[in-house]
C-alpha cells in the first residue's frame, strides 16, 4: 500500500540509477537572490541553460531592505546589492520568471509560492533555501538544497536522490482555543530532538491537521527542517483547492478539473506502513515557547526553563536554570518570517494588539510575508492597528529573521520572534531569540515579558 | 570538483551538537556572489574576538581551529547534526577555502551532507566512541571505506561522484533519453503540471 510520498515519489521517477538512486523529475523551481545568484551564474558559466525556464521562479527576499521606501537596489547587508544586481541580471538572461524588489508580487519565497498558487499538490519543487518543506502544506513534494543542486535541478529538470525514509506524525483531536500550528510543532518538535526526523519524508496528518487551515498547515510544515527531516507534507483535501482556485498560477478550466482529479487520489492507502509513526494529543498542547538555541529547547508557556542547562546555552542565553517562562523580560518583538508573516497570523497578532501599547523599552516590528499580505493587512486597518500599538510595519522580506550585517537587536537582548531558529547569533550578535507564536509575540510586546496572550483577556 | 580518494591529515575536534551553517559561516560573511574566499569567514563569530574589527581581525585564541596545534588541520571532527539549519552551500566553500577535506561527525544536517558530496569534501558519519578515540593524524580511504580501522557507509552514488570528482549534470544528461521520454509522457498524463 503506498503513501502520500511513494505516491508522487513513483509518479516523478525517471530512471532507476545504478548508483542505487533515482532520477527524480522536477516540476518547478524557486530561487532567491541570496543562494539562487550563484547557481545562476555558475551555471551560466557553465555554458547550460535551464532547460524549462518558464518553470522557474527567482524572488529577492534574503537580504531587501524592508523600509518601506526602498529602492530596487537597497540592501540590509554590506555588499548585499551586488546579490540583487547579480541575480536580475542573470534571471533575465537565463528567460525565468524573475519576481524583482519593487513587484506587486514580491515577498518570501514560501510565502509567495503559495499565494501565487506556484506549489500545487502532486507538484516535486525544489529551492536552495531549508525551509522549503513549508511548501508540502499543499500536498506538493518540496524540499530544500544546496545552490549545486539547484543548477543540477534547472539543468536537467531532474534530481538524484536516494529514497528517503518514512515518518507518519498524526495529530488526534484539536489543538485548543488559542493553540496555534506554531505550538504544536515546537511542542513535537522539542518532543522528538532537533534530529528527531533524520533524513525522513514526515507526512503530518490527524483531525488537528484536517481542521488547520492552509496558513497554518504552512507554519506546521515550515519548521520540519528544524528537526532534520528531508520535507513534509499534507495530503490535498478541500482545504487546499478551495485555497488554490482562482490562483494566478494555479490550473485552470478543463486542466483544473484534471487536476482536482489527480489531487483526489493523493493520499496515504490504508495498511500503507512507516518506517517510523508518532503520534500526539493536539488538546494538551499548550502555547510553548522556545527557552535555548536550539528550536527542540521549548517548553510550555506555563512551564519553566531546566533546572539543568545543556551545553552552550547558560553562556549565551543569559539564563540559569529553572525561571519560569512567562517570567523573562525581554527587549524586542519580531513579527515576520517564512513561518507566521501570513494574514492570519498578522490577524491574531493584531487582535492582541488592538487598543494596547507595546511596553516601555521593547522594540517592536512588524514585517509581513509578502507585499500582497501587506495590501490585505492595510485593506483591514491592521497597519493602524500594529502603528497604534508601536510596531513599526515593513515592507516584505527575510529581514530581521536571520542577520546578515544590517537588521537587528542590541547585542544581549531577549527577543520574542514568530521565526523559525533561535540560533546562537541568528538574529544578531547576542541577541537571545524565543520562538513563538504572533499572538504570544504581540502579548509579550505588551507586558514586556514572556507572556500568554490568554493573560490579557 | 576536487576527487577524494585517500587523505591523511590533522584533525582539529569541534565539540557541541547542532552546529548550524549560521555558526559554520555567519550570513554577514557571504560578501560576494562567488564560490571562493569564503574561508576567512569560517566560523567567524567565534574564530575571531567579539570587539576586533573587520580587516584586522583578532583570532580567538581558545577557538579549537585557532589552537597552534590546529594549524594545517585537514579534517574536521563534529559531534551530532553537524551542519544543521540554512542551506546555504557556503558552508561548505568556506570548509573548503579553509583547507577542509573531510568532516567526520555522529550526524549531519542532510542539506549540507549533499552539499559536501557536492564539493568534495568527504562527510563521514561515526559512533561518538571511535571519533573519540581517533589519533590526531587521522587517514582516511574512502575506496575502502574506513577511517582508520573503522568502516563507514555510504551511498554508492555518492562514493563515486566523490572518487571520480564528476559533475552531476554531465552525468545526469547521460539519461537525456529517459528525461525526454518522461516529459513526453508526463506532458499527456499531466497536462495541468505544465505553464
């Protein structure tokens, strides 16, 4: 009985390689400007072209000033302009789709994806960027690689890979009021160990994931990489053509009916087996926010930090062991990212800050996902609500998610961040990221410390 | 691509799990749209002193990579998830400037073990107890897959993109019939896929 995964693994399968791997077909490929300008200028250098260019997308997110009056060259990194100059260049000798600073249609790239209705279920899509399983919240087989592979991915339309394992995490039951898609993958997570899923194809799956809705199944599967998986993915139900039709780039008239057709038999058989399967109570998950400098130290809102630190993290992180979560202060609130920068999450945020200031010494920002989910905010007044509270509100881009010589903290601040990776150093020299969800971020912007959001009701 | 056959060489031990392509090299340190000079990026944050300048900085000296005894080190020892986080491929450009061949570790992050296969740096995966156990000078043969008198896996495909240092595309562009044939097929069976 196959799965999900065998299911458009065997669909894409080229040729079997005599060096034990398979030729896997392709079908769309994203860059951005940060790793896709050196694939595109070595492989020009190369004398090779992409092979269909129209499959191929390039953003500029990485390294974009995101104020709001930028110029199609400002960086937030020394000598990040020449990685935008370098990338439009060669995107437009190359004939790809090039999606450049000032479009309407720029933003991150696992944001913009979706949105632009570019990953579709029973789709393989490729990008050197780790985060790129995000993409498999719509049932499309998408993972991360390094800038060789991607000129090896436009190139040859193709990629070799060995078969990866197998993992089943099914959520039973609901995530309660106030628990978002956020918690539960810290929570699984800090369960499993940052190596949890090694080199896995993780399908999520269970009542909790049928009942997210796509903005959410893309927080869950953005952060799979956080815990070593190959990618995830979720099997298409109504939840993600009714999120895909009208799509610019989604299929359209007789193709669409094809399409829903084939997306209807995307789905793991039953008795089809894992070589691994875990399985978790989505009602005693509570919000959880990361503690150390790994995204498995995490633990409930309402729990404590160690008694015990594990290596590396006293020394950074300023802690000692044993404080209570909702009892450290911190001096920064981000609210952006790959992982929770959609509408909805700027909604839940917004619903936490609206007729609240942001605490004295906290400084506080606001970068949406893409300038499309910019448009939709401001068309809801929630710009005035995010002003009003004291969050400065950005254009689109990966800005203040990881540090890259321009955007970030004062060196030592605890900052509370809707991103993905609280690395040491990640956000900035010394700065000490929790992860968490908007609206914890929003509610520990306001008291100034780590705190639920259900505190201020 | 560089072939890796045989190596031996002086292994500098970096201890900690989960080091992440963040610590391997800072993104702030990918200056230029190249392949080459990252090496001086190489661990940066904790190579050199937090207050010493660019241009003129001051190297760490309790940084493992720094220690005199370190100097010329060839072989990188790791403990679990070693490479972990972005994908960023300059991780491994800068291991190479550096003069790294070959990383051995408990685990590795799967973006960058391909990213070292990719690049000819040799990543081996092995029990804590033996890298603990290896002598300082390590040799490595990767026809004979041992470290040493230990043995260690790798896929074949990988072994022999490493031994014989072949680009990929060329060798992948040997099924362009298959390729071809696949569109062809796919192109019917899935007319909505195509733009």
């Amino acid at each position: 009985m196959p799965t999900l995964f065998d299911k458009i693994w065997s669909d894409h399968a080229v040729a079997e390689l005599p060096s034990g791997e398979t030729l896997i077909a392709v079908d769309r490929v994203f860059l951005h400007e940060r790793t896709g300008s050196v694939a595109l200028e070595s492989m020009a250098e190369a004398g090779r072209a992409p092979r269909r260019p129209e499959t191929v997308f390039v953003t500029m997110d990485h390294i974009v000033s995101t104020e709001a009056d930028r110029s199609d060259t400002d960086a937030r990194s020394p000598g990040g302009d020449v990685f935008i100059t370098a990338t439009r260049k060669a995107a437009r000798a190359a004939g790809i789709n090039l999606i450049d600073v000032l479009s309407p249609d720029q933003g991150i790239v696992h944001v913009i994806s979706p949105e632009l209705g570019i990953a579709q279920p029973g789709l393989t899509l490729v990008c050197p960027d780790s985060h790129t399983c995000t993409q498999g919240a719509l049932g499309a087989l998408a993972w991360g690689i390094g800038s060789t592979d991607a000129e090896h991915a436009m190139a040859t339309g193709t990629m070799r890979l060995p078969k990866p394992a197998q993992m089943r995490i099914t959520l039973d039951g609901r995530l309660r009021s106030g628990v978002t898609a956020k918690d539960a993958v810290l929570h699984i997570i800090s369960s499993l160990g940052a190596d949890g899923a090694k080199r896995c194809a993780v399908e999520f799956a269970g009542e909790a994931v049928r009942a997210m809705d796509m903005e959410a199944r893309l927080t869950l599967c953005n952060m799979a990489v956080e815990f070593a998986a190959f990618t995830a993915i979720i099997a298409p139900d109504a939840v993600t053509t009714d999120y895909l039709r009208g799509r610019r780039h989604a299929p359209k008239g007789e193709q669409w009916d094809a399409a829903v057709q084939y997306w209807q038999t995307l789905q793991t058989d039953e008795g089809a087996s894992f070589d691994h399967e875990h399985r978790f109570d989505a009602g005693r998950i509570e919000p959880t926010v990361s503690w150390g400098i790994s995204p498995a130290q995490a633990a409930p809102i309402s729990g404590h930090v160690p008694h015990t630190l594990p290596d590396g993290v006293a020394d950074y992180s300023g802690l000692h062991g044993g404080e209570a979560m909702a009892s450290l202060p911190i001096g920064g609130a981000f609210i952006g990212s790959c992982t929770n920068a959609r509408l909805s999450d700027l909604r839940a945020a917004a619903a936490v800050l609206r007729g609240r200031r942001v605490a004295d010494g906290v400084e506080a920002i606001a970068v949406p996902g893409s300038m499309a989910v910019r448009r939709a905010a401001e068309a809801e007044g929630l710009d005035a609500v995010f002003r009003e509270a004291g969050f400065s509100w950005n254009a689109s881009g990966c800005a203040f998610c990881f540090y890259a010589g321009g955007d970030t903290f004062a060196p030592g601040t605890r900052v509370i961040s809707s991103t993905n990776r609280n690395f040491k150093n990640r956000q900035g020299p010394g700065v000490r990221t929790h992860l968490a969800s908007p609206a914890v971020v929003a509610a520990s912007a306001v008291t100034g410390r780590i705190t639920d959001p259900a505190e201020l009701q | 691509m560089t072939p890796f056959t045989q190596h031996t060489g002086l292994a500098v031990r970096l201890p900690g799990d989960n080091v992440d392509t963040d610590q391997i090299i800072p993104s702030r340190e990918m200056k230029t749209v190249s392949k080459r000079g990252l090496g001086v990026g190489l661990f940066a944050a904790q190579r050199y002193l937090p207050d010493s300048q660019a241009g003129e900085r001051v190297p760490n000296p309790d940084f493992p990579l720094n220690r005199a005894e370190s100097a010329g080190a060839t072989v990188l020892i790791a403990g679990r998830n070693f490479g972990c986080g972005s994908s960023r491929e300059h991780a491994v450009w800068a291991l190479v400037d550096f003069g790294i061949r070959a990383v051995l570790a408990e685990s590795f992050g799967e973006i960058f073990y391909n990213n070292c296969i990719r690049n000819g740096v040799l990543p081996v995966q092995l029990e804590r107890a033996t890298l603990d156990a290896l002598p300082d000078r390590v040799s490595i043969d990767l026809k004979a897959q041992t470290v040493e008198d230990h043995s260690f896996d790798i896929a074949p495909g990988a072994k022999r993109m490493l031994l014989e240092g072949l680009d990929p595309v060329a060798l992948t562009l040997e099924h362009e019939d298959a390729i071809a044939a696949w569109e062809c097929a796919d192109r019917a069976a899935r007319g909505w896929a195509y733009v």
